[in-house]
C-alpha cells in the first residue's frame, strides 16, 4: 500500500509540474509570437507608407535602397517589393529580383488585396512575415493604369530562428527547474511517508504494549482467581472422585443403571477438574521441560480419552502415523494437553457420531500434527477468534482450550491453524519444528 502511495503522488506531481510547465511555455510563445509579429508589422507599415509616398513623387529609384536598409535591420530576414504578377522586383537580396516569388502570403495578398501575416516555413528557414498590398489609388493611375485593383505587394520578414533558439533555451530551463522542484517534492514526500510509517509503527506498539499490560493485568485476576478456586474445588472433586471408585467398587457391576450413572458422574468430575486445569494453565506462565520423545508415543497415550468419551457416539477414528519421524524435544505434559483440548473440541462437535481422523507428517523441518473432525464447523465470521481467551458459542466451557493449545506450541516455537467450514468440520494443523529446543535460551531440558 505504501509503494502504491508513493507511486500515485509521484505522477500527481509529474502531471501537475508537466501541466504548469506546459502552459507557461505556451503563454511564453504566445506572447513573444504576438510581440514579434508587432514589431514587423510597425516595420512594414512604416517602409509601406514610405514607399508611397516615394513613388507618388516619382522616386521610384530610391525603392531599391530602400529595401536593401530593410534587409539591414537585426533579424530582417526578406525585405521585397513584388509586382502584381507574383514578380520580385525589388529585394534586398539581389539574387531574388526578377524571380517568381514562392511566398504563399504574398500570393494570398494578391488575390484577397488583404493584409496577410504569420509564420512561413522555407525548408530549414522559418519567417515571421506580413505583407502589405499598394492599392492602385487614383494618382498612381497615371503610370500603373485602371485595369488593376492593385499593384504590388511589399513583404517583411523577420527570422524566427533566433527566438525558436531563445523559446527552447526556456523550455529546458524551465524543464531542469521542474525536475529539481519535483525531485525535492518527492524527496520531502518520501521523508514525510517514512515518518509517517515510523509514527503508525510507534503508535501499534504502544497499542500493542497497552493491550498486552491490560491482558497481563487481567491474567494476573485470572491468576488470584484460579489459585483461590484451585484448592477449594479441587479436594471436593477429589473426594468426589474417590467416594465414585468406592462405590463403584462395592457395587461390582451389579446395578448397570448405578454404574452407568457413576461413570457419569466420573466424566463430569474430569470435566470440572480439566475446566480448573485450563484457567491455571492460561493464567501462569509455563517454563517447559524438554524431552527426547516420540510424538506418535506421546499421541496415542492420549487417545485412550477418545475412548472414554466415545462410549456413547458412533465416533470411528482413523489413524495416520508417520512411523518415520524422529525424536524430537518437547514438553510431553504441555503437548498432551494441547491434543486433549483438541481432541475435546473435535469430539464435542461429532455429537451424533462421525469420522476422527488423526495424523502425522514429517514436513520439512517440521513435525505436523493433523486432527481433523467431520462436526458441524465453525462460522466464517468466528474464525478470527477462535484463539482468543474466553471466545466460545458453546453451552459449557470457558473458551480457553484453542488458546492454551496455540499459547502450548507457541511457547515451542512452533504453528497452529485452523481450517473450518460450518456443517462440513474443522481441521487443526499443529506445526512442531524438529530442533526448537536449540535455540531456545530459557528451555529446561530433563
């Protein structure tokens, strides 16, 4: 996004340069155009009026020095007196009397007995011209006759070369000064984007400190919390739990409708005291012992749980060991309850039955641990909070089990994710890396 941003202001900017450039160059041609073409036509004019009134007088042979001192002017580039035929007769460039003039203003002149002016192009040569017609008044008619409207035309032309040389002179300052304006733009624009980017950066970390300090304060709620309960509820639960085996050992299987009844009751004990389990284990920070173990070992100790809480449903579990993964150092209590909790959560969501598939792959430098339900799912809209303490949709449960399962392999420099779809199942993938412990500075290794 900020590359792009970048990016858009940087043409912004060249557009608008390209675009003011552009106009103050038009506006500079514009107007050096108009004030050239002012001066010639002052010029013709003031030679026109003078060779009237020469040639009224009958000094018809001071025309030649007169339009040779035309030509002496700076930047005349044709002075010439043309014949009502298209015939030079007078020019200040003596190579061009008596030839017919290729000049298509003085051919528009003669035909429209207008004034013409513009810029004429001569191959490599460009002229700013204006050509005047001398009307065949009554006094001049004497000599010239009545036949004809006019008699001449007189052309002036000032080279233009000079001030096309002067124009692009101009547009390359103008151009230099641009990139250099642009430049500092797009420096000061890329500082301001940078301090931008560095203020945004300070403001997540602050945010993220601050989120993190209200998570810690209310871990340590937690953590008061769970310690008080811990005790009170556990040595009922205990007790709970051994009057249950007492009973069910004096009964010796000969009420079914008793013992299903205390196995119910067992069930609920190991919930309560998972629940009790689960807050502590959020709440108190872990320093894990590593072992060399084998992580197939290590999930089938846990899967006598999928049997226990299996009695009721139709649950068939597939399993997929990748027999030729290597020992690897992790924590074997913090890993156990990790796929516990998962395996809690597949089996809760299969409440009529269905398929457990649990598997392990070698991948890369990494061990992958797939258990994966055919339950009901979880929404699309849920799935960004799914490791989030305390989120849960269900009837029991405090919402932490997906939390200590990501903080579990989280703390082993490991991955977790998790792939749902609503009615179809859920798939939780478990990324162990196979040497974590060698680069883990506060590990304890047993």
């Amino acid at each position: 996004m900020g590359n792009k941003l970048i990016l858009i202001a940087g043409i912004t900017c060249f557009l608008f340069l390209a675009i003011i450039v552009s106009a103050h160059n038009f506006k500079y041609y514009e107007t050096n155009f108009e004030s050239r073409m002012q001066v010639v036509k002052l010029i013709a004019k003031s030679i026109g009026e003078s060779i009237n009134v020469r040639m009224l007088e009958g000094e018809v042979h001071q025309l030649d020095s007169i339009v040779r001192s035309i030509g002496n002017l700076e930047n005349i580039k044709e002075a010439q007196i043309i014949d009502a035929n298209g015939i030079i007769r007078y020019s200040h460039n003596s190579l061009n009397i008596e030839t017919q003039t290729t000049s298509k203003m003085v051919l528009n002149t003669l035909k429209t007995q207008q004034e013409s002016e513009g810029l004429e192009d001569f191959g490599n040569e460009h002229i700013l011209s204006v050509t005047m017609p001398f009307i065949n008044k009554s006094l001049c008619q004497a000599c010239h006759g009545k036949q004809k409207i006019i008699i001449g035309v007189l052309r002036v032309g000032m080279d233009w070369q000079p001030m096309k040389s002067a124009l692009a002179s101009q547009l390359l300052k103008n151009i230099i000064v641009s990139v250099i304006f642009y430049i500092i733009i797009l420096v000061l624009f890329l500082l301001f984007h940078r301090l931008y980017n560095n203020a945004q950066k300070a403001y997540l970390h602050l945010h993220q400190v601050h989120e993190q300090l209200i998570k810690s304060e209310k871990m340590a709620a937690v953590g008061q919390m769970a310690a008080a309960i811990s005790h009170d509820l556990r040595n009922p639960l205990t007790g709970i739990k051994m009057a249950t085996y007492y009973l069910s050992s004096k009964l010796n299987n000969k009420e079914e409708e008793i013992d299903n009844i205390l196995k119910d009751i067992e069930l609920e004990i190991e919930y309560a005291s998972n629940v009790v389990t689960n807050i502590l284990a959020y709440s108190r920070p872990t320093d894990l012992i590593y072992t060399r173990s084998d992580i197939n070992k290590i999930i089938e100790d846990t899967m006598h749980y999928v049997s226990l809480q299996n009695k009721d449903s139709s649950i068939k579990v597939i399993k997929d060991y990748d027999f030729s993964i290597p020992e690897i150092l992790i924590d074997n209590k913090y890993i156990k309850q990790a796929i516990v909790n998962v395996l809690t959560n597949s089996l809760q969501a299969m409440p009529k039955g269905g398929d457990l598939t649990v598997a392990t792959k070698l991948l890369g430098g990494s061990v992958l641990i797939t258990i994966k339900d055919t339950g009901v799912g979880i929404a699309k809209s849920d799935l960004g909070n799914v490791f989030a303490p305390f989120f849960t949709k269900k009837a029991r449960g405090v919402g932490l089990g997906l939390s200590i399962v990501n903080n579990i392999i989280t703390k082993h420099g490991g991955m977790t994710q998790l792939d749902s779809e609503e009615g179809r199942g859920t798939i939780v993938s478990i990324y162990l890396p196979m040497h974590n412990a060698e680069n883990n500075d506060d590990q304890k290794i047993g």
